[in-house]
C-alpha cells in the first residue's frame, strides 16, 4: 500500500517530488533540484481540535530525512536577507507541540522576502484559516509552493557548494485550496503571489487552479476527475465571507 493513502491530507491527491516528507500533521514534497519543497499538503486544523493553542516553537532545524547534498541548513538562511518561510504556517498546526515543532523544519520552508512573508502572505494564510471556521465546511485541503520564473534571472541563497550558492529563491508562490462541505459539495480556490512586498486586496492575486497546475507543471488533486472537476479548476471564484 503506497504511504500516501494512509495520510489523510493526500485524500484528494499527491503529487509527485523527488522525496516525499510524511510528517505527523502534514506531507511535503521535496525537490533536490531546488533545495526546497516543490509542494506542502494539509488540512486546515486537522480534525478541528478545540484545544488551548500552544506557543510558536520557533525551533527552526534541518530536516535530516533529506540527504545531505540537498537539504537546506540554517546557514543558508543566516545573512542572506530572506526570511525562512513557511509553506505550512506554524498557526496552521498549533493544538499540540509535536505539531507545531514540525512546521519548523527547514522542509517545509522557502525563501521569501520579509514584506511578502510576514505581510500578504500572512494575511492569506489568516484569511484561509477563517474560511476553515466557516460551519458549512467539513476540511479545507491545502497545497502551497514556490514557483520559478526562468524567464528572468534567479537569485541564489545558501552556503558555497561546488556550483555555488544552492538555494534559488522563488520569483512566486502559489496557494490552492479545496474545501469540502458537510453536505458534500466540494469548492476550489486557488492564488499566486510574487514574492516581494505587494498591496491590495487578495482577491486581486485569485487565479484558477487549471493556471497554477501548468505554472508548476503537476496536477492538483488528481483523485478528483470528471468535467464538473474541471470546470472547478477551471473557475476564478469568488473571495469567501466571514
């Protein structure tokens, strides 16, 4: 039996990376190329706990699962002007230690600018958080990554290795979202983002699911088929209330 289907975030789908990550809470999908997660899979407030939230850890480490030649260090990050950013927000997984620890691994981040990281990036991350309380909603599944524009030069982190500094900080990041109803009825968005200091509203930065899958050249939620799929991740919908 493949390991993902026993994961309750890969319901709906995994896609493929060099190294799959099966964390207690959470699944990434590393990329040895990039020296970073190419995807990170959760569910929003896995089983929706009402516990007393726990502290942010901030015990930032390598991920020692990675061989060596590809894993990212804390050395990497050190001076280099970029924030350690989260792909799975630590707010995301905070109803027990264990599982807020492992949002800290070094897996599970990408470089990202301090204005994008603790700015709009935070206040996606927030804003899908209260989707999540919305009472109508089951689990909210979502999938969030770097994307690489080769069109325009790429910037580099990291410590000297034989090719040079290791790292490539993404130009973008997507974020797709898949809730499901308690009635059943299954709803996607999806956004990307440039990775620099941005404005306006979020719903400025929606995009369809079908755009970020050929941006990153994988399926999302590939369990899923048929042509009202489709036409789901073909939809921009519209930014949810609360």
């Amino acid at each position: 039996m493949n390991s993902s289907s026993l994961k309750p975030e890969t319901r709906y789908g995994c896609p493929e990376a060099d190294q799959i990550l099966y964390n207690r809470f959470f699944t990434v999908g590393y990329s040895y190329y990039f020296r970073q997660a190419k995807w990170a899979l959760e569910i929003i407030d896995p089983d929706k706990k009402d516990l007393e939230e726990v502290e942010r850890l901030d015990n930032f480490r390598p991920d020692f699962r990675i061989p060596k030649r590809f894993r990212a260090d804390l050395s990497d990050y050190s001076g280099s002007g970029y924030d350690r950013g989260h792909l799975v927000a630590s707010a995301n997984q905070d109803d027990e230690d264990i599982q807020n620890s492992e949002t800290f691994l070094l897996s599970n981040m990408s470089p990202q600018t301090p204005d994008f990281n603790r700015q709009k990036m935070r206040e996606l991350e927030s804003s899908v958080r209260k989707l999540d309380n919305n009472k109508k909603i089951l689990e909210t599944y979502v999938i969030t990554g770097p994307i690489f524009d080769f069109n325009n030069p790429i910037k580099m982190i990291g410590k000297n290795d034989i090719n040079g500094k290791k790292i490539p900080v993404p130009s973008h990041f997507y974020k797709c979202i898949l809730t499901e109803e308690i009635k059943g009825k299954l709803k996607m968005w999806a956004f990307e983002m440039m990775n620099t200091s941005l404005d306006g509203d979020l719903k400025k930065y929606r995009v369809s699911t079908s755009y970020i899958e050929q941006r990153v050249g994988m399926l999302l939620w590939d369990n899923l088929t048929g042509p009202e799929i489709d036409k789901e991740k073909n939809k921009i919908r519209s930014m949810w209330k609360y």
